[in-house]
DNA sequence: GTCTATAACGCGATAGAC
DNA sequence: GTCTATCGCGTTATAGAC
C-alpha cells in the first residue's frame, strides 16, 4: 500500500534530518561527515544519499527550518506596538530558543562565521528585508521619541547577540558555571538581566 | 651560519601561522586542508609538516596567540576602579579587536561553538581563574552599590557577545549594511551606541 | 632546510542486486 | 523503496632524494 511507503518515508527523513542537525551542531559543516550522520540516524550511509542526493542538500534542508522558527519569534513586532513589550516578548522568546533548541542557533552561527557559503544568495532575499522592517520599527521609536536613540541595527545585534549566546557559546556558559548547565532558575536569572540591561539601556522602566 | 637559518625558520613558521589563522577562520577547522594553507603561505605543503607535525598542533598554535590578545583587553580591570572608567575601555578594546583581527574572535567562536574539542582541558586552567577575577571584580561594584544589582556572569557575557558580534557575524552586519562593510564612522557609533546601552543598563551615566 | 613521491586512509557518491 | 559493494578522489602524513 502507498500509504505504507509514504510513512516510512516521512519517518526517515525527520530521523534524519535531526541527526543532521545533532551532528552538523557538534563538528561542524566540514568536520561531518554523511556516516556520522547516518550512525547517528541508525540508518544506513547510502539511504541518506537516496533521500538527499548531496551533502550539501542535507545541509540546506536543515537550515531552512531554522530560518522559519526564528522568524515566529519575531512576530511581536507585528502584533504589539509599545517598545517596552514588543522588547520583553522578543528576548523572552529568543532566549528560550536558545535553551530549548540550541542546536539550530550553532549551525546558523557557524553558517554566518565563514561568510555564509552555502546559503549565500538566500540571505540577501530572506534575512534582509525581514531585518529592515524590524529596523524600521525601532527607528520609528526614535522619532517619536519613545526610546532614547540608538543606531536600530546596533540595537537588534546587541538583542541577537546576547540572547543567541546563551546557545551559541553555551559550553563556555556551562564552564563558568562550575561545570554545570544553567539550572531553571539561574537561565530565568539571565532573561532577566538581559531584558533589564536593554531596556535601561534604552531609556525604558524595565 | 646558523643566524640565517633561524631567521628563515623564524619568518616560515609566521607566515604559516598567519595563512592558517586566515583559512580556519575562513573554512573552520574541518573545511580546512593543510593543502589550503600551503597555498595561502605560498610554501609547499610538506614543508608545514615540518614545522608543525600534525594539524592539530599548528591549530593549537593559532588559538595559543588568541588568548593572549584577549587578557591585553581586560587588563583595564586592574588597572582601574571606576565601573564606569573600566567598562568603557573594556567595551572600546574588545571592539577594536573585533574590527581589526576578526579573523581570532571567528576561530576562537567556532571551537566554543563545537564544545572545544581540541582546547579542552586548557580552558579549565586559563579562561575559568582569568573570567572569575573579573566577575568578582563586577560583583564588588554591586555590593558597593555603585551599579545596579546584575549578575556579574550575565553582564560579561552581554559585553562579550554585542563587541565580538562584529566580528563573528561581521558577514550579516555587512550584509545587513547595504553590503558594505561599516564605515570608520558608522563602527564609532556602533562602539557608542553598545557602550551607552550597557552603562545605562546597570544604572550608570554614559 | 627543502621538496618530490607515495603510502594509507576516509570521504562522497553511485551502480546494481534485492 | 532498501542496502551492499565499490569507484574515484582528496586528505594527512611520511620517507627519502636533494
């Protein structure tokens, strides 16, 4: 039966692409190779090439998720108008992705560090103009003098840089942190002083 | 005479670490061949072997001269008291670097990035005492009152990642800048824009 | 100290039996 | 749709002539 089919390969493909990203997180583009992968999906090495023909495609596949989940957080923009809570909700919401899916933030991190060889023109249709509405946004704030100004690209960085952090350079959080991850409280801890810091920063009541 | 030999090995051994500090940070350190920074070098791949045995020696090396650069930007910790004096070249220092030696801040980002596998153990004994002088340092101003009640961890991280995102996604910054890299003035305001946040953050006047 | 030649190996990808 | 066997290539590392 079809059916039958279709399910095991839909069953593959998500088992696969999460063991791309486990393994991509962990060594890396180049440092990763499909049998890694593989013997991370339990399957075998030339199944994965029958699903994604390249490594590259693989590699594609599991960054366009990635793109998709990080721009849900952002839809505070759209839906509240106040600085002070679109801010709030923002962090909020981007610090616990970087707890609950650090996975995703590490491959994009390691994308951009090497200048984005492999998403390359994407970007230019995706990330840019989502990026200058959110600008747009800030800058408004400024004009109407609800925020003291600031440069809003310099602003949006310190947000994504401080938040993706807590993901991205998670095994150094981790060292300082007498060897042990952050517990509940200590992470919710961080949230706040993150959001406190922005706010005051910007001349808001936190 | 041997004077002469040194010398030959002494300039080699610089331009190989140099080429290499360029392509790991280009291509990570998986995506990059020794054939890669031969090429770079302009020396002949054998002659890296020589004076680096293995791949992960010459790697090491590169990270080895990183750490040192960093300490010379914290040492205004010691140097003076004032929360407001020492952040503020703190902030400056790391800024600089990120836009005068990316290429270390990248390295030294993607093997955070992979769970430090080939610094390992080193970091116990370096960035752990080296990170916890300044947290206490940080916390001593808190009990003073003389900033805000932060986490001093929290805090650190904050101006870790805003100064070193220049360099690490120094790609998305450029690209997000109408594809050119930053103007010396528009750097200088991005220094003030994340100094002003931070200092207003913990309460203190820029 | 330099460089050519090559060994030993792991990788991505594919062909073809099942 | 699955999986074994294999090809061809690029890699690290080294041996040995110069």
């Amino acid at each position: 039966m079809a059916n039958h089919k279709i399910e095991i390969r839909r069953r593959n493909i998500e088992k696969i692409l999460q063991a791309a990203e486990q393994v991509f997180a962990e060594k890396g583009y180049g440092g990763t190779s499909m049998g890694d992968i593989a013997e991370q999906a339990r399957l075998p090495r030339s199944n994965l090439h029958y699903y994604f023909n390249t490594k590259d495609e693989l590699y594609r596949a599991v960054l366009q998720d990635l793109l998709d989940v990080w721009k849900q957080d952002a839809q505070c923009f759209e839906r509240f108008d106040d600085p002070r809570v679109v801010l709030t909700s923002y962090i909020r919401a981007k610090m616990g992705h970087s707890r609950s899916r650090p996975l995703g933030s590490k491959i994009w991190a390691e994308e951009i560090l090497h200048g984005a060889p492999l998403l390359g023109a994407n970007l230019d249709d995706t990330l840019v103009p989502w990026a200058q509405l959110k600008q747009a946004k800030i800058r408004g704030w400024v004009q109407d003098k609800r925020i003291l100004p600031v440069e809003p690209s310099a602003l949006l960085y310190m947000i994504w840089a401080a938040t993706q952090h807590y993901a991205d350079f998670g095994y150094q959080v981790t060292l300082l942190n007498d060897g042990q991850p952050l517990s509940d409280l200590a992470f919710e801890n961080a949230v706040q002083t993150v959001t406190s810091v922005i706010l005051r920063g910007i001349g808001l009541e936190p």
